[in-house]
C-alpha cells in the first residue's frame, strides 16, 4: 500500500485545490469487471438525471430496474443473501441489485453515507461470496458511485 495526495479543485469560485492525505491501493494488472462496473454507473448517472435527488430508495430501484431490463442486463432485485452463520434468522440480509451475478449494487436516498452503509455492503459481499460491490447515494446533487472490494 502506498501513501498518496489526492487533489481536486474546491466548488467554491476562489479555484482553490483541497489534497487530503489518502492511502491508495493500486494492481494494475486486475480492476475487477471494468466494464460491467462502468455500465452500471452509467445506469445511476441515467436514473437520477431523469428522477433528480428527492425520490425514495424503492423509485430509483424501480427506474434502475426498468433501465436493466430495457438494457437486457441479467440481475435479481432484493435478493436474499444465504445464512452466513448458524442460528442467523432468515432475511436478515436483503441486497439491492446483484448484476449479473458478479456485482453487488446498494442504493441509498438520504443526507450522507455513512460507515454503517459501507459496513453493510461489506457484510453482504462476504456473505455472498461476491468480489465487488458499488455503493450510490441518489440523495446527492451529484452522484458519487463507490467501489467497494471483497478482499477476505
């Protein structure tokens, strides 16, 4: 792991640059489904061009759904994640969207993502034995899709 800035300029009209201190994780040999993972984000950006940011969690689902099936993209919507432990109730975890059985996409429709979000995506690659998942917040003005990776 190495240790880099990353930069970018501030949204205020001063033009000034914001660096915080960021560890980088870099194989250039293997991003996993870059294809698959740059189609899907282009399905949000679509979603919530169209619908803007005050909908509900459930209607960028259903404009996501439309938009999977209007694109003949293989998913299950809501799909529930095997018993990851003995004594664990059923349905306790429920994705989003699994995409063509290889990416874990999580919706959320609210002020901020937080540590918890990330925590539950991780929990449900685990449990499904999934390598990546993409995590949005449609809430936001601008989407900001994260990549979350399964490395257990």
């Amino acid at each position: 792991m190495k240790n880099v800035y990353q930069c970018h300029l501030s949204g205020n009209h001063t033009g000034s640059i914001i660096c915080k201190f960021m560890p980088v994780i870099r194989n250039k040999d293997k991003v996993l489904y870059p294809d698959l993972s740059y189609f899907i984000n282009g399905l949000c950006f679509k979603a919530h061009n169209e619908l803007g940011p005050f909908l509900s969690e459930k209607q960028y689902g259903d404009a996501l759904e439309n938009l999977l099936k209007i694109n003949d993209v293989s998913y299950t919507r809501e799909n529930e994640i095997p018993i990851f432990f003995e004594g664990e109730k059923q349905r306790r975890s429920i994705t989003d969207f699994i995409i063509d059985g290889k990416v874990i996409l999580e919706i959320k429709a609210k002020n901020m993502i937080t540590r918890d979000d990330y925590y539950q995506i991780k929990r449900y690659l685990i449990s499904a034995k999934k390598e990546l998942g993409v995590l949005v917040n449609f809430r936001r003005r601008t989407l900001q899709p994260k990549r979350i990776l399964n490395n257990s």
